[in-house]
C-alpha cells in the first residue's frame, strides 16, 4: 500500500497496484448486484422476491403470518437450487457448444 | 507507456480481466433469466426439496430455451436474406 497515484499508463509498480484495486471493487460491485437482481425492486419486480410472493401470499392480510413465512422460506431454498439446476444446465449446454467448434 | 488513446483500458491486464468478468456477468444474466422464466414453467408448489422430475423440467427448460433462441437467430437470417416471412421458411 505504498503509492496511490492514478497513473494508469506505467504499467509499473503503482499501475498495478490500482489494477489490483480495480479489479477487487469491480469484483465486489458485481457480487452486490448479483444479489440485488434476486432480491431488489429494480424497474420490474425482483425476481426471488416476485414469484414467492406470487406462490405463498393469497390474499394479503394485516401481517405474514407463520405459513407465509414458512412457505417464503422454503421457497426461497427452491429458488437457489433452481437457480443451481439451471447454473449447471446451462454450463453443459455451451461445453458443449464449444466442444463441437 | 502505452498512449493509444483507450485510456485506462491501455492496461492489457485490466483489458483481459473486464472482458472475462463481462462474460461471466452476461453468463449470469442469462442464468437469472431462465430461472425466472423455468420457475413459470416447472414449479408447482415449493416444497422441502426440489424433487427429480421438476428438476429435470428445469434442464429441459434451459436445452429447449437455447434451441428456441438458436432457431429464432437462424430464421431471422434466412429471412433477412430476402426469403419473405417466418413461416414461409417452414415449408424448406
């Protein structure tokens, strides 16, 4: 943590370290909006949050109650496995693709 | 000292890593996507775990998302290529 000049253009010693540091907080950027595209209201409805309300909320009354609760709970881990099926699937598929090439 | 005018992306290093971390991001758009869109197709009520038919639902779902999606690319060439309408090209 020795130089914090913005030189981008030297390559050398201090252009790397803000590379290194670039490369870290667009990391971290990426992690948080992975998360907010399941759980977040953007301009259309988060999508975890979209189809457990959708699945578990009947008509909507004073406060969720504990089926609510449980059912959102147990939705969401369906949701993140689905998300796994589908991560793997998905996965094969372009190995696949590629292995034709 | 590379002073082609691109800046910061001069950096090959930063180069390489924007353009794999992009892929990656549009990897996982996709994922988000037909997750959205295979929940529609294959979940019933959620239960304690994801049991080997809905499953197997999901894998179909993304194979036949891709297929449909290629076909589409495909069509949309031939048509472009002066062939009149979609459902023309189906008579080949």
């Amino acid at each position: 943590m020795d130089n914090f000049t913005s030189d981008f253009s030297s390559g050398v010693g201090s252009g790397k370290m803000d590379t290194g540091t670039i490369m870290e907080q667009v990391k971290v950027q990426i992690a948080v909006a992975n998360a907010q595209e399941l759980l977040q209201a953007s301009n259309r409805p988060a999508r975890m949050t979209d189809k457990c309300f959708k699945k578990c909320i009947g008509k909507p009354g004073g406060s969720l109650d504990n089926s609510e609760q449980k059912c959102i709970a147990m939705c969401m881990d369906r949701y993140m496995d689905a998300w796994n099926t589908v991560s793997r699937a998905y996965n094969s598929r372009l190995q696949r693709e590629r292995a034709r090439i | 000292v590379n002073m082609d005018g691109q800046g910061v992306t001069a950096d090959p290093q930063l180069q390489q890593f924007i353009e794999v971390e992009s892929q990656k991001q549009r990897f996982q758009q996709l994922v988000h996507q037909m997750t959205e869109v295979c929940w529609e197709k294959c979940m019933d009520k959620p239960g304690p775990k994801l049991d080997s038919r809905t499953e197997t639902c999901f894998v179909n779902c993304v194979e036949r998302f891709i297929d449909t999606s290629q076909f589409i690319l495909n069509r949309l060439e031939q048509t472009q290529r002066g062939r009149g309408s979609f459902s023309e090209t189906m008579s080949e």
